[in-house]
C-alpha cells in the first residue's frame, strides 16, 4: 500500500543510516521498524501496573522527629556548594 508520511528531520536521519547499516531499502527498514513497534506494543498489555504496599518501618535509631532537620541540612549543603561554583 503506498500512502505518504511525514517524518521528523531526526527520526528520517536514523531510518537512513539503520537503512544503510542493514543494506535494506529505505521502505523497508521502515515496515520493519513499525513491526517491531507494534509487536511490543502488543506484548505489553499485561494489565494496569499495580503499587503494592509494605510496611516502610524505620530502622531502631532513626529518630522520626529529625528528619526535616536532616533534608535541611542537605539542602543547605546543595545551596553552599551551588554558590561556590
């Protein structure tokens, strides 16, 4: 079936030089590049990605009433560190 498509610059780029690399016609590297798209978007319908919870329990020690003082300092030290450059 011929029809016409418009490729951007950088995609039309690589298509010729996988083209060139392969020693395939420039229409055939296409339909082989859609093809293998295409099959992978088939193959990855496993279903919606489900987020299994667990328990997020803190190590013993860790005192939970520190940890802004600790994303502070970071902070700090990121902006001492970006103002050196």
């Amino acid at each position: 079936m011929r029809t016409t498509v418009t490729l951007d610059p950088n995609v039309a780029a690589r298509l010729k030089k996988l083209a060139h690399r392969k020693e395939a016609s420039f229409k055939q590297t296409i339909n082989e590049v859609l093809l293998r798209g295409l099959s992978l978007e088939e193959s990855g319908k496993d279903g919606p990605f489900v987020v299994e919870p667990h328990s997020g329990v803190f190590r013993p020690g860790i005192d939970l009433g520190k940890l802004n003082q600790l994303a502070d300092e970071l902070e700090i030290a990121d902006f001492v560190e970006e103002s050196r450059r």
